[in-house]
C-alpha cells in the first residue's frame, strides 16, 4: 500500500453503499450526483433499482416506456415530441457521460486496496449506468431517425413547419449577430427553404465548429474549394500541371485552419464544396481510413452516377485533384504519401459515397 491510501483503511459509512474508504467518497457522491440529476430527467432512474443486478434489455423497456412513439408523423405534435424527446435524451447522455471517468478512478484507488462490499456496489452502479447511456443513445438515435424520414416522406409537412421557424427568424432584427453565434445573422437563415440552400456563413460556422469538436477532423472554409480545386469562376476541376505555388495556397488554407481550430494533429480533413452558388456536397480525406469520399446528396445524380464505372462518374475529375491535395495534406502532418506512384498504397476512392 503506497503512503497516500495509507490513512484510508478506516471505514466510513455512507448510505446506501455502506462502509467504505475515505478515498473513494468523493466518487461514490459524484455517482449519487449523476443518479440524482437522471432521476430529474427519467424518475425511474433511483439508486435503489441501479443497486440490482440490471438486464439491458429490462432498461430498454423503461427507456422506451418513458419516451413513447410521438404518433402520426402528419400531425404537429409528432414534430414538436421528437424535437423535445431529442433534448432530453441528449441531456441524459450528457449526464452519463461522466460515468467513464469516475469508474478509471476507482480502478486507480483498488490499487492500493483489497475491494470491499461498498466497492462491488459503485461498480454495479456504474455498470447499470452505462447500459442506461447505451438505452439513451439508441433511443435518440431512433426518435432522431423518425423524424428525419418522416420530414422525407411527407415534404408538405416539412414545408409548412420550415414556413413557421423561418417566419419567427423574420420578426427578429435580421442584421446583428446571433449571440453565441459570430459571423452569423438572422438573414442567413433566410435562405433555409424548399429547393434553396443555406449561405456560406451558416456553413462555415458548423463546419468549424463540429470539426473543432471531434479533435481530430480539420475543417476547411467553403472558400478552400473554388481557390484550390476547381478552375477561377467555374464548377470545372482543376487539371493538368499543379505548380509549387498551388501547393503553397494549399498549404497556407490548411495551416489557417489549423489555428482556427486550434488542432495540432488530425487524421481527416472535411471540405464543403458549392456548386454553382447553390447545390452543397463536400469531400471527406481520411487517413486513418485510406479514404476519399465525395458525399452528393442529390438522388437523381446519385443512382445516375452509381450506373457508370468509376472514372466516367461525375466527381471523377475532382477525385484527382483531391489525390493531389491529400498528397500536400500528408507532407504538413509530417507522414508522406504518394498516391500517383504507389498503385499498392491501400487507400480507397469513391467520387459518389452513398450518403
């Protein structure tokens, strides 16, 4: 026993789990702490029913209990269910997700320490909690899903909803700044509607932050595209010769990113691609994968392209030009590749990723 946990072998009661250590107190509150705010959210979340030994399935069923089918998808009250369900569900999910680091402290203390009852019952704990997390996150994934078809399936339905969220955008003050949104007004949104698409400040705002958040994606700013990959003014690939000076302008995008996301490492890069100043896809480079990925949402060009071989699909030409970006890409995260010389290197390339 090392001389910190030297002082914790007298025990201290603390209901319900029973003797334990001073050592492990602070966990065991941290853990009636997360039972406490879940029961706030899910009343069938008690200490008492996560003291017993739990099936997931028997958690599925309360999960599911608690948040039931939202009913028709033609009515409003399915929309606004599942908008509310999605909510709560995340905030669960963000409860739980604690769970992980107190249950490695723990591990860390038994180190020192022979297990006793108290011990046994806050891994039991944290065992019902994190297959409640698993219930919670395929719950919302569902409710997720459901709402996403149903605003596919019934285009109507969805048209009238976006009237009413984009009408509540127009009697703000359109011109200032979202708050907690820089760069991004009201006016933005104005374009969100049937058969129209968002503006760049929406996209490059999202695109930053969702990349600034996975740690490990670098996302570049929509202007990246028509600079780097395609000709001046057109949707027309770049081609032929690429010189030392594009390589530069390649890297200077990548390196401002790089600070705008504060990332020092990363292992994919995300481009959003415009066309035409109206239809959005993107470009996904993965090296951890040995993948490039050119996602288009359009289903006509989708189920045309998938028809054609390969290098006759739409997309192929951008595909090459990407080959040469992930080559310059590979030289800044200092692990070089070459994908003109090396027929062997592994990596996978799909101009119409299904999406």
């Amino acid at each position: 026993m090392s001389k910190a946990h030297s002082k914790c072998m007298r025990a201290v009661d603390y209901p319900p789990f029973g003797s334990n250590r001073s050592c492990t107190r602070s966990l065991l509150q941290e853990i009636i702490d997360i039972v406490e705010k879940c029961h706030a959210q899910v009343p069938f979340v008690s200490l008492q029913l996560l003291l017993t030994s739990l099936p997931i399935d028997q958690l599925d069923t309360l999960v599911a209990s608690h948040f039931p089918t939202p009913g028709s998808p033609l009515t409003l009250h399915f929309y606004t269910e599942s908008i509310d369900q999605i909510k709560r569900l995340r905030e669960i999910n963000r409860i739980l997700s604690t769970t992980g680091n107190i249950h490695s402290n723990f591990v860390k203390i038994l180190k020192h320490h022979h297990p006793i009852p108290s011990d046994h019952a806050a891994f039991l704990v944290l065992r019902n909690l994190n297959s409640l997390d698993e219930c919670i996150v395929g719950k919302m994934e569902m409710v997720e899903n459901a709402l996403w078809e149903s605003l596919d399936d019934y285009p109507d339905q969805a048209k009238r909803r976006l009237k009413i969220l984009m009408n509540r955008v127009s009697s703000l003050d359109t011109t200032s700044a979202i708050k907690g949104l820089k760069h991004v007004r009201p006016l933005d949104f104005m374009t969100l509607n049937v058969g129209c698409w968002v503006n760049d400040e929406i996209v490059n705002y999202f695109v930053t932050k969702w990349c600034a958040a996975s740690g490990h994606t670098l996302g570049l700013s929509s202007f990246f595209a028509p600079k780097c990959l395609f000709l001046p003014g057109t949707s027309t690939p770049r081609n032929g010769y690429l010189t030392k000076a594009d390589e530069a302008t390649v890297e200077r995008w990548c390196r401002k990113a790089m600070i705008k996301q504060n990332l020092q490492t990363w292992d994919s890069v995300f481009i959003p691609i415009n066309e035409n100043r109206a239809h959005w896809f993107s470009a996904r480079i993965d090296f951890q994968r040995k993948r490039i990925d050119i996602y288009d949402s359009l289903q006509e060009r989708c189920l045309n392209n998938r028809e054609k071989p390969p290098l006759l699909r739409r997309n192929a030409n951008l595909m090459l030009v990407l080959l040469w970006v992930t080559e310059v890409f590979s030289r800044i995260r200092g692990k070089e590749i070459d994908l003109k010389k090396n027929a062997e290197s592994g990596w996978v390339f799909d101009p119409h990723f299904k999406v």
